[in-house]
C-alpha cells in the first residue's frame, strides 16, 4: 500500500484551533501565508478577491465589538468557551472580501481553505469563520468596511484566524454517510 503523501496527512490532523499563544508571527510567516493567498485559484481566473492580514489588535477588537453590537449573545456564547473575541486571541485574521460576482462565493471558501492548510503546514493553527460578518452589514453606518479599506460594493465574505495553538482538539467525526457514491 501506498504511503499517504504529506498533504493528505495535514487534511486529516487539521481542526479548528479556538485559543492562540500570544506570540506574534514572524514576517516570514506572513509573508508565506500571502503567497498562499495569492496562489488560490478563482473561477475564470478573475482573481476577484481582496485579502487584509491584519495583525493590529485594535482593528481586530473594533471588528469583535461591532460584531457583539449586532448580536450581543455571542459574547456569552463565547465566554461559554473561555473566550472573549470572536477570533480568540489569534494574532493574525486574515479577511477576505470580494465585490458580488458568479465566483466570489466559492473562491473564498476555496482561499480560506488554502490558508488553512498552509497555516497546517507550517505548525500553526487556524479557524475559519463566517462570524465577522455582522461588523461589515451594508446597512449599518458604523460598519468596518472602511477600517479595512473595502472598495464601494466589496462585502465581506470569510476570515480566518491564525497563529500558534495553545490548545489542541479532537477531529470532527468523519462519517461517511455523508458521502453519496454514484461510481459506475
């Protein structure tokens, strides 16, 4: 039998990480991390996508505090975890945003997805969240739109924290019931 090739190997180690040292990371690392982004592929090619790696801490807190604004009760949802921000002390998010396009869905899903398994690759951990959401509503004049230098029309549409686990978690269950074969 064939032995299972590195990348494999990370997809199957990795799950999300809910609490962070506070070392920062290196240049280096953020700089790989970027390249990663860069690299992710989009549909038609239209590389539609905008990436903030933000390390500054206010910029995340002000992102935490408009996002317990619009839906307080996630705070206690998080205290239920021991934590006090959405993006649980990690040192880096990295936002991604895209303006409304036939891709701009998929393509996050896919770069977040990407990040994750670099950040995997090089002993760090990560979560994906879909959560920050509620600091970027179009709706709301105090949005973060602006902190974070989105154009007219661009939206949020993932983060994803990352930085050097102080915890570790089990997998997720891997069932295969939620596999539906149509081999022929």
């Amino acid at each position: 039998m064939k032995e299972m090739n590195r990348t494999l190997e990370l997809i199957q180690e990795r799950s999300s990480i809910r609490r962070y040292k506070k070392d920062p990371l290196t240049e280096a690392e953020i700089n790989t991390l970027k390249r990663a982004a860069l690299a992710t592929p989009t549909g038609q090619n239209f590389q539609e996508l905008r990436y903030a790696f933000v390390t500054d801490q206010k910029i995340i807190k002000a992102v935490d505090e408009r996002c317990f604004h619009h839906n307080p009760e996630m705070l206690d949802r998080l205290k239920s975890r021991n934590a006090d921000s959405i993006f649980y002390g990690a040192p880096l998010v990295v936002f991604v945003s895209a303006k409304d396009t036939t891709w701009a869905t998929a393509d996050s899903g896919i770069a977040v997805g990407i990040l994750a398994l670099a950040a995997q690759s090089m002993g760090l951990g990560s979560v994906i969240l879909g959560m920050p959401r509620a600091a970027f509503m179009p709706d709301d004049p105090e949005n973060c739109c602006a902190l974070l230098g989105m154009e007219e029309g661009e939206k949020f549409r993932l983060a994803i924290a990352i930085g050097h686990p102080d915890t570790t978690k089990e997998q997720h269950d891997k069932d295969p019931a939620h596999i539906r074969d149509f081999l022929g």
